[in-house]
C-alpha cells in the first residue's frame, strides 16, 4: 500500500480554495486541477509500505500526544521547474514540531526523513507538461487572497491510490491532536 501522513483542511479553507480554483480555472488550459477531496498538508510521504510497517507506524503516531496545531495558509505560488500551482502554508513552530514528531515516530518503523527542508504546501494544478497554461494561469491570478486561519485537531494516514483521473485517498488512521 501506498501510504502517507497529512493534516486535513477545515471547511471554510476548503471552500475559499474551491471559489480560487473556479474562479481561476479555463476549459482551455489543458492544466490538470487537482479535486478538493484530495487537499491536504502533507507532513511525511511514506511510498510503498508492507502490513507490517503500516502496524508500525500507526502504533508508533499512536504514541503521539500534542495539541492542536495552528494553520495558516499564504498565499498562491508556483513551483515552476515541477509544474505546479500551490497554495502555501506557513511553517509555524507547532507546524514543524508535529512534522518532526512524525518522521521521528515513522522511523522507528525504517522510514527516513526527505532531505529537503518541510515546505507546506496544498498541490492546486499539475500541469503535465502545459508551460504555456501554467503562464496563462499566473496572469489570471490577481491579488493574492487571505484565508482562513484554523486549528488542526487531527493528523491522519492516507492510503493513496493511483489512477488515470489522478489520485484518490482513504483514511485507514486518524490521531487525535489534544495534547492528552
């Protein structure tokens, strides 16, 4: 299974993301635009995992106990050389000591941490090769908009299942941030 560990969004930043996407969305543009079910902070990308590893790793995020983690959303931006649209989250430090808790508690089920620092962000488009729409898209954008701030009460693990339309994810955990 495919597996990795994220923080999901409130509604109100669903919704304002979901007004921002149909609001800047061409039929035209050949982007591929991600759907809202699959929006989330990704706080460690686990790839392929055997049963006994995901045992593992939902004891180990079990044994976790923080409170609820600030969120806060900045703005629109593009990772160009990937071809990608995001809406970025701010690294706050509760952000990052949950982050670092996690690839802490996964590697003691023999995942590393990536090597590149945690960059939070929220995949809008991938653009599959449309430089050109990915330009187009950048002159529509305007002002960059204010979004609602939140408290993530939870983390979860998604199992992630590839398929021609994209992606689509399941919960198979969820861990409580209540700091009890």
């Amino acid at each position: 299974m495919r597996l990795f560990v994220g923080i999901p969004l409130a509604a109100a930043v669903i919704d304002e993301l979901s007004a921002i996407s149909r609001r800047l969305q061409s039929g035209a543009d050949g982007l591929r635009w991600t759907a809202s079910a699959t929006w989330h902070i990704t706080l460690q990308f686990l790839g392929e995992t055997s049963r006994e590893q995901s045992e593992c790793v939902v004891a180990r995020l079990r044994e976790l106990h923080l409170p609820p983690v600030p969120v806060r959303l900045e703005g629109l931006g593009f990772f160009d050389r990937a071809g990608v649209f995001f809406a970025g989250v701010k690294v706050s430090h509760e952000l990052l000591l949950l982050q670092e808790r996690v690839t802490a508690a996964t590697a003691l089920c023999g995942f590393a941490s990536e090597a590149r620092p945690f960059q939070p962000h929220l995949t809008l488009v991938r653009s599959k090769g449309r430089r050109q729409g990915l330009s187009e898209l950048k002159a529509r954008i305007g002002r960059q908009p204010e979004f609602t701030r939140f408290a993530a009460r939870e983390f979860l693990l998604y199992e992630s299942f590839l398929g021609p339309g994209g992606s689509r994810y399941e919960i198979r955990a969820r861990f409580p941030l209540d700091g009890n």
